[in-house]
C-alpha cells in the first residue's frame, strides 16, 4: 500500500492508504477531519468540497494518492484558532444554513469562488454555486452570506 505526504490545514501528515481511496475518505476516516461531509458518493452535491493547492475541488472525485505533496485546506482549517474566517463568519451573521450538512462546501467553494473577484454579483454567486447543493434553503441566505463574506475578505 502507498504512502502519501502532504500538508493538511497547515500541518505535514503521512498515511499509508489503499491505491483506491478517496481523498475525502482519508480525511475523514484516517485524519478525523470529519467537517468535510460525503453526501450523494456521485460528485454532485458539493459538500465534500476542499482546497487543494488553493484549489476547490470535490474531494470525492480525487485519490488520495493524487493529493501527495499537495496542500489541503478543510473546513478545519479555515479558522484561526477561536477567530472564524470571514466567509464562515459570513454565513453565521446570514443565516447561511439551516441543517449544516452542505455548510462545510458551499463555504470551502465560496471562499476559492470570490477570491480576487471585487464586485461579485448576485448572479455570479448563484452561477458559481451550482455544483453545490442545499436541500433545505431557498439559496438567498446563502447567497447574501457569499456577497457579505466576499465583502469582508476584501474580495
């Protein structure tokens, strides 16, 4: 069995894996970072959303092995210590939830979505969010959570 390295929330770790495993499942399975959810095993909801190499990408959808060397950031590790980061600060002020499943990887994509984009629209929000699901919202608040948080990151 293979072993991967990499920097998961700012930390060097290593794991001995299965060629077939997912990155998602390491994470959560080996590393305990249970923040990032697996919600439809079809890449089509979104909540497995992390970032690698400051990328968002469904963690669901990448091996283990192909994140070697790579960074990884999870919803973990967006804070800093108590201090939440801004898009996650965001959707608390807005009510950008209701259940929390999907939380983790719309603010995970939200976060790689408004990034040097100043004057995001609603529209481009709403677009940009597409391959992330919510089963519980209408999108507003979340919506208003996004545009709020790009705001306060200086996006």
């Amino acid at each position: 069995m293979p072993t991967v390295n990499m920097t998961v929330n700012g930390k060097a770790v290593s794991a001995t894996v299965e060629a077939r495993t997912l990155l998602v499942t390491l994470l959560r399975e080996q590393l305990g970072l249970t923040g990032t959810h697996v919600g439809c095993d079809t890449s089509q909801c979104g909540a497995c959303v992390v970032h690698v190499d400051g990328k968002s990408i469904k963690s669901c959808t990448m091996l283990a092995i192909q994140a070697n060397g790579r960074q990884v950031t999870t919803i973990e590790g967006l804070a800093t210590g108590d201090k939440l980061h801004p898009m996650q600060e965001a959707f608390r002020e807005h009510h950008g939830l209701q259940c929390g499943f999907c939380t983790p990887g719309m603010v995970m994509s939200a976060v790689c979505l408004v990034k040097g984009r100043p004057g995001i629209t609603e529209h481009e929000v709403r677009e940009g969010l597409e391959g992330n699901l919510c089963r519980c919202t209408g999108y507003h608040n979340i919506v208003q959570a996004v545009l709020a948080g790009a705001k306060a990151m200086g996006a």
